[in-house]
C-alpha cells in the first residue's frame, strides 16, 4: 500500500505544492487547511505521516502536535515554519514533532524527512503487532507452539483482545478452547475484572438458568435467598459459555434474549438487569450442522459467531507435539524431583506417529505417566501408555514385504533427525536437545541432514 500522508497548510497554494509532490514521489496525500480538519481526518482515516505548518489561524501546529500525540501517538508530525526560531522548534519538538523543517525548503528535503517519518510509523506499526502477538503466545499458558496454525490464532487472539465482539472458539475436546477464552481475558482491557466460567454440558438443565441469570429467595424449593447469576456476577469482565453446543434449546430462547438486550432477568424475577461483561463461547461441535439438524438455533449461531477463533487439533500442528512433550516433561520432572530432562529418539517417534484423538490433554496425561514410571534420566517407549507404544503409524510408506524398500537403521536415523529440524523450523539447537544429544554431536554425526536444514 502506498503511503498516506496529510498535509496541514492554511496556504491553499502551499498545502497543493506539497501534496502534488508527493502524489509524484509514490504517497497518497491530501490537504487540510486548518489543524481542526486535520483533527477530523485523523479520527477518520489512517494516516502513515502528517506535515503541518506552525503559524496558522486556530489550532496552531504546535497544538496540533499535541493533540496527534494524545489521541494518535504512533503518527509521527513534521513541522514547517517561515522562521528559524529556535525556541519554535524546540516547543514543537516538546509537543510530540518528529521532525521540523525550516521554509525555504527544497523538494528533496521534504521527501527524505517523509519518507523517514513513514519508515519510523510502520515500524512502530509491526513492532506492536509483534509484541502483541508474543504477549498473546505467553498468555496462553500450556499452549507452546511455533506451527503456523497456533501462530496465527495468537495473533487473531491479540487482534480481537481489545474490542467487546462476541467470540466463539471452536475445536475438538482437548485442544485448549478456554485457556484461549483466558487469554482474550488478559490481553485486553478487562484483565482486572473477573473471568468466569460454566460448562453448559455440566449442569442440569433445571439449574442452567438459576447459574447463569440468578434468582430470587423462594423462586423455588432451594432458594433461600437472592442469588444474582454469572452474567451478573462478571461484572465487567468476561463470562465464558463453555460447550454452548449442549445447552437445551429452551435456553437457547432465553440466552439469544439476553445478548440481543444485554439484560437478565432472574429467575422469579420481573425486572430486568442490566449486565456489562463481554461474551466468550466455545464448542466441540459444528454449530452450523447444528442449527441444520434442528438441535442449535440459528439466530442464536449467528449472534455467538461474531468473531471465530478455531483452535487447530493437536494432530495438525506438527513440530509442537515435541514441544508440548518437553514443556510438560520439565514442569512434571520439577514437580516430582525426577532428574529426568529428555525423550529417547523412539519415544519422540513415537508421540510424532500418534494421532492424540484427545490433544493436548492427552498429550499431559501421557507425559504425567511417562514421567511417574521412568526411572531413567530421559523418557522411553516402555514408559509410554500401550495405546501410543503400540499404535501403528499411518505415515509409514514401506512395504515390509519387499527387502528392496527397506531401510538401514541409519537412514531411519537420519530421516527422523530431518523430521526433528523440519518440525523445529531448523533450530538446531532445540533439535538436539528433543533428540538427547548436543550441537556437536548432532553436526558430526548427521552432517548431511544439518546441510540440508
């Protein structure tokens, strides 16, 4: 996309001559002619830079500058002016300037401080997107991983965080659907209010209602007092419906009611009240498949399905099984004070070869046993559960039957090796410590595999 730059110029005259050149030097640009329309543009549209002169009638261009630094800090400002004053550009420079020119000014000057004004945004720019995108990584605790599935719902995770949009997240059992709930929590603007969250699966559905909207004392049988519901109860933070496949659709009426008016009304109750928390879903099931077979409404999928975030089966993330194997071995072996600080290259085939039905949950719960039947200082087969040891890989692309097609014990070694660095996304250093071995020794023994790397 080409550069967008404003130019602030009550010289009508003046602001063409500069957009002109800089429409010719590859930028989009456009003329304000007083700092309060340029105010309105801003809050209208992104800009990559702004050029303004000092002395105009209104809002100055030092005011100006002040006002882009408080509402739109990450746009830089280049300040003009007739006078080599001084003490303008300093005041300028202290109101938020990122650079200041003194008229008369040749065209080359202006385009080069642009064109540094511009560098200097976009890299702001994608500075913050990748320090979002790193903080929502470490915000999902448990879920390790550098595959392209998991990297790109950390960053959807970090693009959404901020906003109130509904958020459904989808995916199998096991795959980590609330710890990314979580992390939408923590990552936005309502990380010091509550979290809270109901498996709507877990309760009966006699009770889904009184959980989630309240009741008031002798609503029924057990109600001895008022209790106010969880919508109510997260104030203004976050309510997380878990598994909204399995609510009855009786609830499903009264829950679409409640997010179209964003107020409960308790059980018992005939007043309404008003809740302030943001809406986070998650699902095992296809909701749309749902809706088709009459078992999920319709209205109710499309009021949930704002935003989606679809977490990725752990089958389909490569690499991360092994660091989710490691990340789980060192807490497990701290816990337990077994020296334990690797997996034997067969047990890291092994995991690489299952299909973990139960993602990431299984995966802990296999490392959890490993870890308590090791006696070992790196994990082995036998330490694994029979239905990973045995489990009969469905990558395997030799015929037994024919001695031609079978492989020496080394080329299944370097074939796995290369497996390892792929998954790693050729860190060498990471491969040799999955595969029991150091720097060295991976590059004297399998030199032909590092070159590929």
């Amino acid at each position: 996309m080409k550069p967008k730059v404003l130019v602030v110029e009550d010289d009508l005259d003046e602001g063409n001559l500069l957009r002109d050149l800089l429409v010719r030097c590859g930028h989009e640009a456009e003329v304000a002619a007083n700092g309060d329309a340029a105010l309105q543009l801003l809050a209208e549209h992104d800009f990559d830079a702004v050029i303004t002169d000092v002395h105009m009638a209104g809002l100055s261009g030092i005011e100006l500058c002040t006002q882009v630094r408080n509402h739109h800090a990450d746009v830089p400002v280049i300040v003009t002016t007739g006078h080599a004053d001084l003490r303008t550009a300093v005041a300028a420079l202290r109101a938020g300037a990122w650079d200041f020119l003194t008229k008369p000014f040749t065209a080359d000057m202006v385009v080069v401080a642009v064109a540094r004004a511009v560098e200097h945004h976009r890299l702001r720019t994608e500075l913050r997107r990748l320090r979002r995108a790193l903080d929502a990584t470490r915000a999902i605790d448990g879920m390790i991983g550098e595959s392209a599935p998991i990297r790109a719902v950390c960053e959807l995770i970090a693009r959404v965080a901020d906003g109130d949009a509904t958020v459904l997240i989808t995916g199998e059992s096991g795959t980590g659907k609330e710890l990314v709930a979580q992390a939408i929590h923590r990552l936005g603007p309502r990380k010091d209010e509550p979290f809270v969250a109901i498996n709507c699966g877990a309760v009966p559905a006699n009770l889904l209602e009184s959980e989630l909207f309240g009741h008031l004392k002798g609503a029924f049988t057990d109600a001895r007092r008022d209790r106010p519901g969880l919508f109510v109860q997260a104030g203004r933070g976050t309510i997380f419906l878990d598994e909204i496949g399995e609510m009855p659709l009786d609830m499903q009426v009264k829950l679409l009611r409640v997010l179209q008016q964003r107020t409960v009304r308790p059980v018992g109750g005939d007043e309404e009240q008003p809740f302030a928390a943001r809406v986070v879903c998650a699902t095992n099931r296809d909701l749309e498949g749902e809706a088709e077979a009459g078992r999920f409404r319709l209205d109710l999928y499309y009021r949930v399905n704002v935003v989606t975030i679809d977490v990725p089966p752990l089958r389909a993330r490569g690499g991360d099984i092994l660091l989710l194997a490691h990340h789980f071995l060192r807490r497990l072996a701290e816990r337990t004070g077994k020296p334990i600080d690797a997996l034997s290259p067969d047990a890291a085939r092994h995991l690489l070869d299952y299909d973990w039905p139960g993602n990431v949950r299984e995966l802990e719960n296999c490392i959890e046993r490993a870890v308590a039947l090791s006696r070992l200082t790196e994990l082995q087969v036998d330490d694994l559960p029979p239905r990973i040891r045995d489990h009969q890989s469905t990558h395997l692309d030799l015929d037994d039957e024919d001695p031609s097609q079978l492989m020496t014990l080394g080329e299944v070694e370097r074939r796995y090796v290369r497996r390892v660095l792929g998954a790693c996304a050729g860190n060498k250093t990471r491969a040799a410590r999955i595969l029991g071995i150091d720097r060295r020794s991976l590059y004297r023994r399998l030199e032909d595999v590092v070159a590929e790397a």
